[in-house]
C-alpha cells in the first residue's frame, strides 16, 4: 500500500498546495473534474490538472479516472477524510497569513527600561496606533535582559544586551555616560578641569543591577586619552533614571547615560561637567529573532521607531562625544 507523503507536500508552494487540495476535495464530492470546476470557477483541464500536481506531490494515486466517471482509490478515501472537515480552517489560517502580511497585525511584545520607554518610546504610540490599528501593544517595562525566544517577547530595546544566537541588534544610538550636576551644587565650588578633579566632589554612581557592583566609568577624549572617574562614592543607586533625579536635586556629581539626562541638560535642570570627556558603554539597540520573515508588526514597529529616532536627530543627542555635547559648562 502506498504512504501518503504528507512531509513532501509541507515543502510544496502553501498557495499552490491549497488550491490543489481544493480542486480535489471538491472533484470527490462532486464526482467529477466538470462538475467541481463549475463550482471553482475554473476549466474541467485546470482542476484536473490540479489534482493530478496533488498526486504527484503526495506520491500516491487519489483517483479512478475513465471515460465515463471517476471514483476514489482506497488511499485518496482516507485523505479525503482526513482533510475535509479541516480545509477551511486551513484555507482562513492562510487568509489570516496573507492579511497580516499586508496589514500588520497582532500582539507586540517589547521590552524596554521604564525611563526609557517613558520618554523616548511611549509618544510615538499614538500615531503608530493611528497607521497600524491592527496591532496591539503588550510592553513589558523592566530594567533587565529577556530572553526573546523563550519569553515571547517580539522586540527588546536597550545597551549593554548579549546577543543570544539568531538574535538580530539594530542600532538607534550610542549609550555614553556623561559626568552632570545641578547648577546648586555646583554653587561656590571648583569646576572640574581634568577627570581626576572629580575625587573632590559627592559622587552619585550606579550599581549594577545584573552583577551587583558599582560601575566604574573611565572616561575618554578626542585625542583618544583615557583616565578613570574617581568621584566619592556619596549616594549608590541602581536605576539610571533615579541617579538622574538624585543630580538635580543637588546632591551631587552623577556619571549617568546621557538619555537619561538628555532633557534635564537641555532644559537647563543638569549643566555638563568635563565636556571633552565621556565613556562608552556601547550601544542602543532594538533587538529581535532573525531577520528572515521577520512579522509585518515585527517590521514596522522596528521601521517606525527608527525613523522616529532619526527625524528627532536622537543618535546625535545621545552622544557624549564633544562635537555633540549638549549644553556644557566649560572647565575654568
């Protein structure tokens, strides 16, 4: 007896595969390649034709055929049963593919730092929402490193992330941490002029929240000097978005990511010690599973935040490097 080769068909063209299984379901119940075509709106020759490219693929003979009727083998009854009462469930499973594709739809996973969702991410979700409608927003807002295959997550935004095989990074900015303080505290006090200047002054610094440690930062120039940020260690915090807050409240020297101090030195809140100097701390990247069919919600969102990043000359913002350097105070 012949098998029905269901592992080779899974391999043949979806489209193509559906509308042979169609062009035979329909000729056994109909009894006859005339009779289903009328039904399919197609030539008795193209609906034979069809089911013959079904045989082919499955490697077994489905029908009978004569001159005058055509009747099912033994294996093309048993394949009728076992794909009637699912063809269409199959056939709007694939119209559910193929309207996603042109319209994104469907539940986003995303996983970002809260300040940073906050402040970067959240606006662009109305007009997002308002171009893409179908998609649905599930964001989980936490300050550490998911697994995106094994947690479901569609798309992790962030620094400092290791890539797990298959893992796809797309740049958005660099993550350099820069040395501010509020104008209050610096008040009556000796400007910094080199990085060593900063052991006399109340550091806020960060504790690491996947090691534990505080961070020591060293610090580099344009002419490709380095020297390490020695501040006191006067207040230890593991969130960069409370170190932020902490330095413009005056209590001292913070050593933080310039997104997170971004709008604080632009709105004057925070001035910028040591201009010419900053450390690196890599990238800020969206990170998502391969790029190979990648899901239309997947894409746009990825696109859209790109572009976003890229009209509001974020890259250039985030940078510490002393061509970018936001509002400063210059060294006496």
């Amino acid at each position: 007896m012949a098998i029905i080769n269901f592992k080779h068909l899974l391999k043949i063209n979806t489209v193509e595969t559906l509308t042979n299984l169609e062009s035979f379901v329909r000729s056994a119940e109909a009894g006859g390649f005339s009779a289903a075509a009328r039904t399919l709106a197609l030539t008795p020759a193209a609906v034979s034709r069809n089911v013959g490219m079904l045989e082919a693929n499955l490697g077994v003979r489905l029908f009978h055929r004569s001159t005058r009727q055509l009747t099912l083998t033994e294996q093309g009854e048993r394949f009728l049963y076992a794909i009637r009462g699912n063809l269409h469930a199959l056939q709007s499973a694939i119209s559910d593919m193929n309207s996603e594709r042109d319209e994104p739809s469907g539940v986003l996973k995303v996983s970002m730092v809260p300040s940073f969702a906050m402040e970067y991410v959240l606006p662009l979700v109305p007009a997002l929402m308002a171009r893409y409608p179908r998609i649905r927003l599930d964001w989980q807002l936490e300050n550490r490193q998911v697994n995106l295959a094994g947690e479901g997550v569609d798309v992790a935004m962030g620094g400092g992330i290791q890539l797990a095989p298959g893992v796809v990074a797309r740049h958005v900015g660099p993550a350099h941490v820069v040395a501010v303080a509020a104008p209050s505290y610096l008040q009556g006090r000796a400007i910094p002029e080199q990085p060593r200047d900063l052991a006399t002054l109340a550091g806020i610094v960060m504790r690491s929240v996947q090691t534990g440690r505080v961070q020591h930062w060293t610090l580099r120039n344009a002419q490709g000097d380095e020297a390490l940020a020695a501040v006191q260690e006067q207040l230890v915090l593991n969130d960069p978005d409370a170190i932020s807050q902490a330095a413009v409240l005056g209590l001292g020297v913070a050593l933080a990511p310039m997104p997170h101090v971004l709008a604080h030195l632009e709105q004057g809140r925070l001035v910028r010690l040591l201009p010419q100097w900053y450390a690196d701390a890599g990238s800020i990247s969206m990170y998502y599973s391969s790029r190979v069919l990648l899901p239309a919600k997947t894409r746009v969102f990825i696109d859209y935040v790109v572009a976003a990043f890229a009209e509001q000359d974020l890259a250039r913002r985030f940078s510490g490097a002393p061509a970018a350097a936001p509002l400063t105070l210059l060294s006496k």
